[in-house]
C-alpha cells in the first residue's frame, strides 16, 4: 500500500505522466507530480501527452491515449498514456498489473463476469475508500474520455461520456461503435481467461475470430446461416414426420375407400327405396279409393233388391212364424222332461252305487272274521317257538363264568395315557416354537431384503450421475466405447471422475466440485497402455473432446497435507477436500495431480475461520469457507504481500447425488446383525427339531403299548360280556311269550265287534233298497210325457217343413238378395277403413321440398306393383351391399380432412424450405469465400511464425452440415518426428499451449479490426526458448506501422530481449516500499552509464 505522507498542493503541476503513487519509466523528461483532485482531467489538459510518443495520427481510431485510476484496488491514484503500438507492462506479482487490465474492462462498460475475479462491482473499491474511479481516453476524430464512478456501499456505478452523465447502455454503443469487443477472447485476454482461451472449442475460436479480425457482415453472415440451418433442420425434421404422417394417413384410408364407395352406393340406394316406399302408400290408397267406390254403389243396388223381395214373401213368413212358435213350445215341453228324467237316472245309479258299497262292507267284515281264525292258529305256533328257545337259553345262562379283575390294566392304561398326553403337548409346544422360529427367519429374510435393496438404492448413483451428463455427448460417446471395450485394455480404466468418486458427506459437494473444476470429465487409467490406447482411438480417430490422464508414476503417499490436521483444525477448517472423497487410490491419487485436493482445506462455518491467521500460515493457495472460495498469491519480491481473490461456490451439479456414508454403514451393521440372528434361530430350528424327533419315537413306543393292554383287557371281558347279552335275551323271550298267552281276550272282543257291524250294514241296505224302487217308478212317468211332447214337436215341424218347401224358392231368392247385401256391406266397410287406414298413413309422413320433388318423379307413370318390385329389386342391391360401420366413414373424412390440412402446411413447409436453401446459399457463397480467404491469410501468417521458431503451425476450416459446427483447428508440431496435431489441453503442454495461443493472437494482429488488444500474462509457463522467440514475434508484428495498439503484461522477462523505437515500457511501480520521490531520468541515465562500463 502507498505511504500516507502529506504533501504540499502549492507543488508546480508539470507536464508529467506519472502521479503521487505511480509513475511510468516512458515520462522520462517530465518531473512527477501530485494530481488535485478537486481539479477534473479532460481531453483539453492532456492532448499535448501526445507529443512525448510519437504524433497522435499513429494511433488508431478506438485505441487507448490515457488512463486514469483512483482508489481502484491497490491504487490511490494512477495516470498512463499507452503508446500507439506495443505497450509492454511489466512490475512484480502483486503490484498490479492484471488490475490495469480489469480498469481498462470495466471502464469501457463490461461487467466483473467478463474477468473471473469478484462478482461484485463494489470489491475492485479501494479497501478503506467509499467510492473508486475509472477514467479512459480514447483515439477518435472527436476524444473520448469515459468515466465510470463505482460507489461501494451500494454497489453501483455513475457513467459520464466526455464530462456529460450517461447510461452504461449508451457507453457500451459508443465502444461498439470503435469497434471495441472487449468480450472478444481475440482481442481481451485476461490472466484468468488464459486457459479459458485455449479451452475455446473449434466453433467458439470461428466466432471469436470473425468479430476479431473479420467484417462485421462475416459474423452476421455466420449467425444468419446458423439460424436459417437451425431452423431448415427443424422443418425437414417435421416435414419428414408430417409427409411419413400423411403417408400413413393415406395408406389408412385408401384401406377404407372401397367402404365409403359402398357405403355411399348402399346409401344411395336406400335413399330410392325410402322414396319409394314414401310413394306406395299413395298408389295403394288411390287403388283402395278406387275399391271404396265401387263397394259403396254395390251396396247400394243390393240393399234395394232385398227390399223388394221382403215385401213379397211377407203372407207366407207369417204362417211359417206360426208353425215355428207350436215347433218352440213342444220342443221346450220335450227338453224340460228330458232334464228331469236325466235327473231321476241320475239318482237311481247314485242309489245302486251305494247299494254296491254296502255289499262290499258286508264281504269285507267276512274276509276278516276268517282272517281272524288264522291268526289264533300262528300265535299258538310261536307260543312253541318261544317256549322252546326260553328253555335254550336257560340251559346256557344256568352256569355264570367268572369275573376277570382288569383294574391293574385299566392303571397301565390310564398311565401310558397320561405318558402320551404329557408328550402331545410338549410336541405341540415345539411346533409351536418352531413356527414361531419359521415366522423370525421369514421375517429376517424379508428385513434382509429390504435393507439390501435400501443399500443398492444407496449405491446406485453411477448412472444418475451418467444421466447428468447427456449434454457432454463426447463424454458419453467415451464412456459407451469403454463399455463395449474394456476386453483390449490391459489393466482397469475408471469411467469420468464425477461418476467413480463418492462424497462422504454432501455439504461439502459444492467445494468438491468447484475445486475439480473441468476435471470432472477426466478418465483415468491405471496401465500406460491404455491411456495410449485411448487417446489414439478416442481423441486422434474419434475427435472426441475428453481429457484422459495416467499417473503411473506417482502414489498418494506423494501427496501429504500442507499442515498437520490437528493444527488445521485449529485454525478453524474441518479437513482437507481430499478427507471427503470416498474412492480407489488410483482416482485419489489423480484427483491430487490434477485438482490438488489434498492441500485444499474446507470449512462448513464462517465464523470458525480467521482469514488473516490463514493468510500469514502461507500454507494455502486457496481454500473454502462457507459457500465462498478463497485463492490467494504473494508477490515475490519486497515483503512478499498476499492477495486474495473470492468468488462464490456453485451448487453442485453432479456431486450432490452422493451415497450417505453413515446411512450405508448402519446398512450394514443392520445386515450383519440380521444375518446372525439368523443363523442363531436356523441352529435352534435344527435343535428343536431333534427334540421332536426324540419325542416322536418316544410316543409311537408308548402307543404301541397301550394297544396291546387293551387288546388283552378286550379278551378278559369277552366273556362275561356273552353272558350278558343272553341272559338279556331269556327276558326278552320270556316276556314276548307272556305276550303271546294273554292275546286270546282280544282276539273274542274283535269278533264280536264285526258281526254286529255286519248286522248294521245289512239293515241299511234293506232301506237303499226301497229308495231305488220309488226313484224307478217317477222316471218311466217322465219318460212318458217325453214321448208325447216328441210327437207334437215331430208333427209341427212336418208342417213347417212342407210350408217351407212351398216357399223355398222365394226364401232363397230372399237369403241370396241378402247375402248379397251382407257381402256388399262387408266389402263396403272394409274398403272405407283400408282406404282411410291408408289415408292416415300417407298423410302421417309429411313429405315437403325436394324430396316431394323425388317422391313425383320417381314414382311417376308406375303403377303399385311396379313400385314394389322396383322396391323388392333395390332392397336386393341393397343386401348386397354389406352394410359399412358409419364411424368408418366418419374416421374416413377426419383423416381426409387431416390429411388435407397436413398438404397444406407440407406445401407452406417446403416452399419455406427451399426459400431457406436458396438463402443459405446465397449467404453461403458470399460467406464462404470471405472466410476461406481470411483463414488462409492467418493460416500464412501463423505457418511463417512457427517457422521462425523453428516449429510448424497450420490453421484450417473444420466444415459441417450444421453451421454452428463449423470451426478453426489450430495445428501445430513442436518436434521434428512428430505430425501435426490439433492444439487441445490434452496433446500439447502448458507452454507449447501458450506459444501457440501467443502466435494465433499474432496472426490476427496484422487483420485485426480492433483499435487495440490485450494479452495478459500469456508468456506464463513457456521455456526460456520459446519465451524469447515468441517475444521476438510479438515485437516484430506490433510495432509495424498502422497496426493497432498491443498490451502485453507479464511479471517477468528474459535478459537482452528484443526491443523497438515503437515499443513503450511500462513499469509499475506501486507498492508500500516506493520511495517519496523517484527521479526516472537520473535512474536511467545511471543505468545506461552501468551498462557501458
């Protein structure tokens, strides 16, 4: 930091370029001076500064005249004046000079993303300042001066455009305008964009390069033809599937087609049979109409001849009705003793039926008495019988056996009984354990499962990871051919980084990822071979962008810690990034090579950190507290100051999907405990069974036993059981036999009983007999009178009979004159009701407009027949027609109409297409060559650079369908045996890198449309060799006549180096060791007076 010292303001403000904190070698002829700073720096005071370089005419229009800087990062005040071609800045690590280039970025109004330092505007402020300003004049026809004032305690910045206020907008448009990209990695290289550069894919370096050193229209053309092809992919992508849509939409219906012509067919024909169906009711009603008259006029004749022949036959109808009445009354007379006589017969076969019973009783009560005699014969038989087979089994039951004791069985019994019961249950009690053993182990394989799965779940983080990368389509080429090749490698390859590697505890995955950086896509291989292997099949023949490392000849044990763990706890981290990762030694052991995990400390809590102690430790280039990360660098000479850079952690994209450690680990222990247990309930299972087993033979045994007592205690009781049942029976027999003797008594009383019933039956039968002889008598005097009535009805209708033969012509004369009516006002009525039934049903189906129209003239000069056989034969075609699904027509005239739509935008589409081909090539053929000249001019300029140094360098257009793959490869060849090789960070090293980089910038430094381009620290790992030629380069192309203007700002540079009259040195001088005053033209003089002696 700069001394505090006061000085007078009253000091002459002379013509100087350097101030109180900091001044420039190239102001050797002014006297340095302190600014006022209430006095404000416009164009006016400093145009003379000019004159000190060279005229004002050799700077470029847009390149940078002055710059002027207060309370910007570790300057209090500063003001250059950059000559016109190279301005070489140059100073100690730690002084400075990547800060002159964040002023120069962020005064002509780019944003702190641009630099990949703080993201805060408000932490380039001075420490201990309120506000910062940044002041840059630039090369117009008018000068520019911008000012940008950076407020720190809000965070904002104040815009003024030649004194006047402006807006960061306006400011932007203005340095576009002057051809100014500061965006452009072409024409701005900041130290921490030095590896961003090279990293730029072949399309990334195109863009650059054309809105670096290419017309404007170029990088328009480029865009135009990126979006035409985007857009030409995305329609041939739809057209396809539309014209494949319409295809299949077509191939569908053409299925259909013959359907809907039958369909329409049949329906044509219904239709004509609906008409005429609508017309035969109208033909049959003029035809029952017709009917109708004629029955009504017939009717009308036939009721007058009846009438007329009724009144001559009315002298004879009386007589004849006469006869009639005598025939009626006789024949009633004759009916009714017809019924009576039928009644009385009636009554008689109901007396003799009964008459027949009576008989039947009588035989009946006989048959039984007889019966009753035999009975009395058998019960004397089996009186015998018993009396016999009483004396048998006395004879038996006379000598009783004796009694056997069984009780002494009877006690084994009853012991080996209780013997078996006693083993039942504890039988069952085993059973029951053993179901309740069956029942754990179940229940510990099903625990068993269910942790393991838990524990696969854990584990399976491998292609969720891989899923995360499906953007990075070289990354996942890389890994399907590592999968289907890992039989030609020799020893094992690791898939990418992120994807092997485990973090232990998921809070640090924001850290972990951050430090890995681009190395997460890294594969790591344990054998040389296979690194070879795969750069060779993956990188030269594939051009895969992949990064592919094999550390055989390092080990973890080469990486200790920077400090012991136990004095990095003290300073308030929780351990080392690498403490964090779960993975094999050789990922370990390459995460160290390449991220340098293992000397990285993290901590969770901010508070726990003291970044001062951490700082003077000196044992950390970086490190991570909180969600911040923390770089640090000392400066190498004077007290070796620090500086520190933060940036803000990402989320992890990839790394948070991590197994949890202690959950895996209870996993386990949880298995591992289960697993015992079941081994321990299988053992006791394999016991319990033994056990029941004994116990089992010792039941059979104790069975068998029991068995054989009471099969001899059933022997025992044999015999007296036999006695038993006989002695039974003798009592049984005896009492049936007492039975036997007293059933006489009965037998008397029941004989008795049925001839007194005998007696009754016969009286009664006596009166039945009576009843029949009176009932007789009373029909033969009905059938008498029958007789006679039956004559007088016979001579009546004799009578009639002849009248009616006397007058049987007239009366059928008569009856046919009235059948004749009867059938004609039958016909009469049938006709009305068919022809008003028919009316009814033509008027009922209102047929009106057009289809009356088709009705007429359809079923015009045809007669009814007609119409229907015209009906019968189109019901005919009808039938066969088959009869079409009307959804299939309705689906039928969806697709068409799809499908016309679909030809529509088709038609839209193509032409479309073909208006973006004929654009695309016009573009193309005004693009293309413009290009093609450009890259070949580099490519001539970048070959003759390399061949100054002894190398060979080639640049090229890589082509492609899709515009937005189309790219530069840079080739270079650095070794006599070697080919040329496409410039990635995987071929070529830190320093040929930067050579070749350094060399491209070159090349366009000639072409360039910029006014000016800055490179910062781009010499950085280069040999002593290629540092000294490529210096010899940068000389000799930035110090031509008429090219723009160059910074070139490195630490450090080699002894008796080039120089130029066109070149200006810039030294910074800043820092806490600075002296008061500085005389630069005593200093210089004293050194060139050193040199020559």
């Amino acid at each position: 930091m700069a001394p505090k010292n006061p000085r007078s303001e009253e000091e002459d403000l002379s013509d100087t370029s350097g101030s109180s904190r900091s001044s420039t070698p190239g102001d050797s002829g002014h006297k340095r001076m302190r600014i006022d700073k209430s006095v404000s720096v416009g164009p006016s005071r400093n145009s003379r500064r000019y004159n000190s370089f060279g005229s004002q005419d050799e700077y470029q229009i847009g390149s940078i005249v002055r710059v002027s800087l207060k309370n910007f990062v570790t300057y209090d005040s500063v003001e250059f004046y950059p000559g016109p071609n190279l301005n070489m800045i140059i100073g100690p690590n730690g002084t400075g000079k990547s800060t002159i280039v964040c002023a120069i970025a962020l005064g002509l109004g780019w944003n702190t993303s641009l630099l990949g330092r703080a993201r805060e505007i408000s932490d380039f402020v001075k420490h201990g300042q309120e506000r910062s300003s940044i002041e840059i004049e630039l090369k117009s026809k008018k000068p520019v001066v911008i000012t940008r004032t950076i407020k720190k305690s809000n965070n904002t910045s104040l815009w003024k455009l030649n004194g006047k206020t402006s807006t960061q907008k306006d400011i932007v448009s203005k340095v576009n305008s002057l051809n100014i990209q500061v965006d452009n990695l072409c024409q701005f290289l900041p130290q921490d964009k030095v590896s961003e550069f090279a990293q730029l894919s072949p399309p990334e370096l195109l863009i650059q390069t054309q809105k670096a050193v290419g017309d404007k229209e170029m990088s328009e053309w480029h865009e135009r033809l990126i979006k035409l092809r985007e857009e030409e992919r995305s329609l041939l992508s739809s057209t396809k599937d539309e014209e494949e849509q319409v295809g299949n939409l077509e191939k569908r219906n053409a299925v259909l087609e013959r359907d809907v012509a039958r369909y329409r067919e049949r329906e044509a024909i219904l239709e004509r049979i609906e008409l005429y169906e609508l017309a035969i009711p109208w033909a049959r009603y003029d035809i029952a109409k017709h009917k109708y008259d004629v029955a009504k006029r017939q009717r009308a004749e036939a009721h007058v001849a009846y009438q007329k022949l009724l009144k001559e036959n009315e002298p004879m109808n009386e007589m004849k009705s006469n006869l009639e009445q005598i025939g009626k009354d006789t024949f009633n007379e004759k009916r009714l003793c017809t019924e009576h006589f039928s009644t009385k017969r009636r009554q008689l076969e109901d007396t003799l039926t009964k008459l027949e019973k009576l008989g039947n009783d009588c035989d009946d009560i006989r048959r039984n008495l007889n019966n009753l005699k035999k009975k009395e014969k058998q019960r004397e038989v089996r009186i015998a019988q018993h009396r016999t087979e009483i004396a048998r089994l006395e004879e038996i039951t006379s000598v009783q056996p004796t009694e056997n004791d069984t009780s002494e069985i009877n006690d084994k019994i009853d012991d080996l009984s209780m013997q078996m019961r006693k083993i039942q249950m504890d039988g069952q009690d085993f059973k029951d354990n053993l179901e309740k053993l069956d029942d754990d182990s179940n229940e510990i394989r099903r625990q068993l499962l269910r942790i393991d799965q838990q524990r696969k779940e854990l584990e399976d983080i491998r292609e969720r990871r891989l899923e995360s990368l499906r953007n990075e389509h070289h990354t996942i080429e890389a890994v399907k051919w590592l999968r289907l090749n890992r039989d030609q490698l020799v020893g094992h390859v690791f898939y990418p980084l992120c994807v092997e590697i485990n973090v232990i505890d998921v809070k640090y995955a924001d850290a972990i990822e951050t430090a890995i950086g681009q190395n997460y896509r890294t594969f790591v291989c344990e054998d040389q071979r296979d690194y070879h292997t795969m750069t060779k099949e993956l990188c030269d023949v594939r051009k895969l962008r992949i990064n592919i490392v094999c550390f055989f000849n390092t080990t973890l044990n080469d990486f200790p810690p920077p400090m012991p763990r136990d004095r990095l706890k003290r300073l308030g981290f929780d351990c080392y990034l690498l403490d964090q990762i779960e993975a094999p030694t050789t990922l370990l052991n390459a995460l160290c090579n390449l991220s340098h995990l293992h000397k990285i400390p993290v901590a969770l809590r901010k508070d726990n950190v003291n970044n001062i102690e951490v700082e003077e430790s000196r044992a950390f280039n970086r490190y991570f507290v909180g969600d911040t990360s923390y770089s640090l660098t000392w400066s190498k000479y004077g007290k070796r100051l620090v500086q520190s850079f933060t940036t803000r952690l990402k989320q992890a994209r990839i790394l948070n999907n991590s197994v949890n450690v202690e959950q895996r680990h209870e996993l386990e222990q949880q298995l591992q405990k289960l697993r015992a247990d079941l081994t321990e309930i299988s053992n006791a299972r394999q016991e319990s069974m033994k056990e029941e087993e004994s116990l089992r033979e010792t039941f059979e045994k104790l069975r068998e036993e029991k068995n054989c007592l009471i099969e001899q205690k059933r022997q025992l009781l044999l015999a007296t059981r036999e006695y038993q049942r006989n002695k039974i029976k003798l009592d049984s027999k005896r009492e049936q036999l007492k039975r036997l003797v007293d059933s006489p008594n009965s037998i008397k009383e029941e004989e008795d009983e049925l001839k007194e019933n005998l007696h009754n039956i016969a009286e009664k039968r006596a009166g039945v007999v009576k009843k029949f002889q009176n009932l007789l008598e009373e029909s033969i005097e009905l059938f008498n009178r029958r007789n006679k009535a039956t004559l007088k009805y016979i001579q009546a209708s004799s009578d009639l009979i002849a009248l009616v033969t006397q007058t049987q012509q007239l009366d059928d004369t008569l009856k046919q004159a009235q059948i004749n009516y009867n059938e004609a006002n039958r016909t009469f009525d049938q006709a009305k009701a068919e022809a008003k039934n028919l009316f009814d049903e033509c008027t009922s189906n209102t047929i009106e407009g057009e289809k009356l129209r088709k009705v007429s003239e359809l079923s015009k000069d045809k007669t009814l027949e007609e119409l229907e056989d015209a009906v019968t034969s189109e019901r005919t075609k009808a039938e066969m027609h088959y009869a079409v699904d009307s959804r299939v027509i309705q689906l039928y005239e969806q697709r068409k109409a799809e499908i016309d739509s679909l030809r529509s935008r088709l038609t839209f589409k193509t032409t479309r297409l073909s208006k973006l081909t004929s654009d695309m090539k016009s573009i193309r053929e005004n693009w293309e060559p413009k290009l093609n000249a450009l890259i070949k001019e580099i490519s001539n300029t970048f070959s003759e650079a390399f061949d100054r140094i002894g190398c060979a360098g080639e640049v090229r257009i890589s082509t492609h369908e899709d515009y937005d793959k189309w790219g530069i490869d840079i080739l270079v060849k650095f070794r006599d045996n070697e080919k040329l090789q496409i410039l990635n960070a995987q071929r070529q090293s830190g320093g040929e890198r930067s050579v070749s980089t350094i060399m491209y910038l070159m090349s366009l430094q000639e072409l360039a449309k910029a006014p000016f381009r800055v490179v910062d620290e781009i010499n950085q790992g280069m040999d002593p060799r290629n540092e000294r030629l490529v210096h010899g380069q940068i000389v000799q192309t930035a110090c031509r006549p008429n090219t723009s203007q160059y910074f070139l700002i490195t630490p450090k540079l080699l002894p008796d180096l080039e120089y130029h009259e066109r070149m200006k040195i810039l030294c910074i001088y800043n820092g806490e060791w600075q002296p008061e005053k500085m005389d630069w033209h005593k200093f210089i003089k004293d050194r060139k007076s050193l040199n020559s002696s």
